[in-house]
C-alpha cells in the first residue's frame, strides 16, 4: 500500500507544479515527434496558448513561463486508440450500458453511433490519465456484413466527437458470413453488389426491390435500401475510409482487388496472415490495424497467426496501427508497442503505431507534436513503452488534465473507510 500511496503522491505533486491552462516549458526531456525519431537529447518542449512554440536543445524559454524538469523522463504524444468502443459501451454484461451493437434490424452501413456517445462515461478519464488522449469509437459487427460508421473522439474538453461519420467498419470473416449464407465467397459478392448497385443509385436516386433483410429466408435478395445506401453514397462521396475486419490471407487478397476495382480507401483490421501478404499490402498502399498480442492460430481464419506479424509488416513498408479493441484497457497500448518491439519490430515504429500511424489513417488531429499544433502530449516517467512506467502527466491542447479517474476514486474510498460517509461518495 506505501508504495501505491508514494506513486500516486508523486503524480500528485507533479500536477500541482501546474494549472490545467498556463504556458510551461518542459526542460530536459527526451521528445518524440513524427518530424524525427528523436530530438536532440535533452530537449525542451515549450508550450503557449495552447500550442507548441518551440522544440529543441537551444529553446529561449520566456521568463513568464512555468518550468518543468524532465530529467530522465519521456515526452510523446498523446496516444491514439484506432478501434474501440469507448464512449458507447460502459459494461458489456449489461445490456443497458451498450450501444456498440445494432442488432438484427439496425446492423448496416447506416447504423450511425454517434447520437449514443455517452460524455460521461468513465472509461473515458481511466484511459486519458494513462495517456490515451483520443480514439476512434466504432460499432460492434452485427447481423450484416457492414457494422456502421463510426466517430473519432478526444478524451477530454466540451465537446468528445470531433469527427462524426469517420469512417465505415465491416467484416469479411466466417461469422460475418453467416449473414449472407455462411460463405466468405459471397461476403465478397455482397460487397462488390453494394458497391456496384451504389454507381447506379447515384444515377436514378433510387432503388428497385425489395430493401435487404437478414435471417433464415432472406438471402435471395440482398439490395439495400435508400437508407442505407444514402450511407454508402456518403462514404463514398467523402472518401471515407472502409474498415474491414479480415484475418486470412486470401480474404485479405480479395478486399485488396475489391479496393482497387471500385477506388476504396481501405483499412484492413486484424491481419492477422497480414504477414502472407505483406508485398501486397504495401504495393496498394493499404494500411493495417493488429492488436500484436492477439497472435494465437484460435480459429480457422488465423491459422497463420504469428508473434512477430507487427515486424514483417513494418519491414515491408505496410503502415501499421495498434488496437486494444477493448474500451476499457485501451490504456494497453503501450504493452501492445512494448510486445511488438520484442518480437523485432523497431522502437519508434511501435510508438508510430499507437500515435501518429492511427492519428494519420482517419485524418485525426492527434499523435504528433509539432511546432504550430495544439499541445497534446504526455510526461512519462521512463521508457513509455515499458509497462513499469506512467504518465506523470498529461496534456490535451494545452490543458493539464487531472489525473483522477473513478478508479483512483474507489482507491481513495478503501483506503480510508471513514472518508466521505458523511455526503457518501462519488464515483463519476
């Protein structure tokens, strides 16, 4: 218990050498950025009105400026979760609490999370004290092969959706091929139908049919309506990445030739054969999201699962981003990097992967630090990619954010029973 006590007083007391906005200058730091691998060691990161002002060795730090001593210690930036559920789904064995799933007749391109993000989740601030700062909030796949479109969030501020309808998330796997008979085959077919029939409905603005449908004696017709076609149209019409789960290899093909027939801009999530096909993923341009932990063969679609899948894509060029795809542990990030970099993946190219790789993919203003940008970046305490380190504190454009959580909460009431019986406790 001391030493949980010493960890969170030194976290404390770092925090009380700063307001949440004022102008600071963090001295003697080693700093990552996507310009540079590394700054010139030590640096210093200074911080005005919001935004970065001046990086490097020989920064002029103005005399009204709050100075910090980062000797030993780490400046990144704020890290980035590319697929999660944060925001739309509190505890996932309580029905009422998730909004990720649309179910059997709301499931497809048109079903939209953003109206359900929920500003007052806690998983919010359990994950930014940790140093995640923003994320993409995705639907969970559900009865069709498309899951809906989803949001890019910041942990922190008025306002978490800074970009609604982000992007387009789907599957080609064996259970999104229950939805259209059970073949991954006519996955395939059923999306370059839904895109096909989209070039003639933009043309007549309509659809002949009957809309599409799900279920035992469903598959002969699978057009969809105008709703959900209005919903690709407008992926379509923005450019909006299409997310698509695939784990095989051939899958993995498949999308690829589907992606240059019809001009998608592709994600492909999970990969775990990515490896197979990393010459191809790199020639097209395609990038990759993996969680590099999640490496076992534990069905038929990953077989060729492999510990170092992160390295051999890197190495051939592939643009790679890491996913805890869990909305409460998206603070594992930096485990997922650490893991990777183990399995021969190179340093810096992990912390791409959770930072500015994810940031770049979904066109996030995030994952980088740089002269101009809004200031949002983390102090740790060490190496961020080793998990016996923290962050000490964490800044999101331009404000310290404070570093209580209910987690931290519920530490402070079983620490001291006696504390706050008197008006009861708050866990929010």
């Amino acid at each position: 218990m001391s030493t949980i006590n010493g960890m969170l007083a030194i976290i404390l007391v770092m925090l009380s050498a700063v307001s949440a906005a004022e102008d600071v200058a963090i001295k003697n730091v080693r700093v990552y950025s996507p310009s540079t691998t590394q700054l010139p060691d030590p640096s210093t990161v200074l911080v005005q009105q919001g935004r970065v002002v001046a990086l490097g060795s020989n920064v002029a730090i103005p005399p009204s400026v709050k100075i910090i001593d980062g000797t030993g210690k780490f400046v990144t930036a704020g890290l980035v979760e590319p697929h999660s559920q944060i925001g739309i789904e509190e505890i996932s064995a309580v029905d009422s609490t998730v909004d990720s799933r649309g179910g059997e007749h709301a499931s497809g391109p048109a079903f939209d999370i953003q109206y359900a993000v929920n500003e007052a989740s806690t998983l919010l601030q359990i994950n930014l004290v940790e140093g995640v700062t923003h994320a993409v909030t995705a639907p969970v796949q559900g009865d069709d092969v498309f899951a809906g479109l989803g949001v890019g969030l910041v942990l922190y501020g008025d306002s978490l959706i800074t970009q609604p309808q982000l992007a387009l998330f789907g599957a080609v796997s064996a259970r999104s091929a229950q939805s259209v008979g059970g073949s991954r085959a006519e996955v395939i077919t059923h999306l370059r139908r839904a895109f096909s029939d989209l070039k003639t409905y933009r043309q007549q603005r309509a659809l002949t049919g009957p809309n599409y449908s799900v279920g035992h004696a469903a598959h002969q017709e699978r057009s969809y309506g105008k709703i959900d076609m209005d919903a690709l149209a407008l992926v379509r019409e923005r450019g909006l990445p299409v997310v698509l789960h695939v784990d095989r290899a051939n899958e993995i093909r498949q999308v690829l030739r589907l992606a240059a027939d019809f001009d998608l801009p592709l994600v492909i999530r999970g990969a775990a054969e990515g490896w197979k096909v990393a010459s191809e993923l790199a020639e097209a341009k395609v990038p990759v999201i993996i969680d590099p932990m999640n490496n076992l063969p534990d069905g038929f679609d990953r077989l060729g699962a492999r510990a170092d899948n992160a390295a051999l894509l890197d190495k051939a060029g592939v643009q790679v981003a890491f996913s805890v795809s869990d909305p409460h542990n998206a603070r594992q990030l930096r485990q997922l990097a650490g893991n990777a970099v183990a399995n021969g993946m190179d340093w810096f190219a992990a912390l791409q992967a959770i930072t500015h790789v994810p940031a770049e993919i979904f066109g996030l203003q995030a994952g980088r630090i740089e002269v101009g940008e809004p200031a949002t970046l983390v102090l740790w305490n060490g190496d961020p990619l080793e998990i016996t380190t923290w962050a000490e504190a964490v800044m999101v454009n331009g404000d310290w954010i404070e570093a209580t959580s209910r987690q931290t909460r519920l530490f402070e009431r079983y620490q001291d029973l006696r504390a706050g019986k008197a008006q009861g406790f708050t866990y929010q």
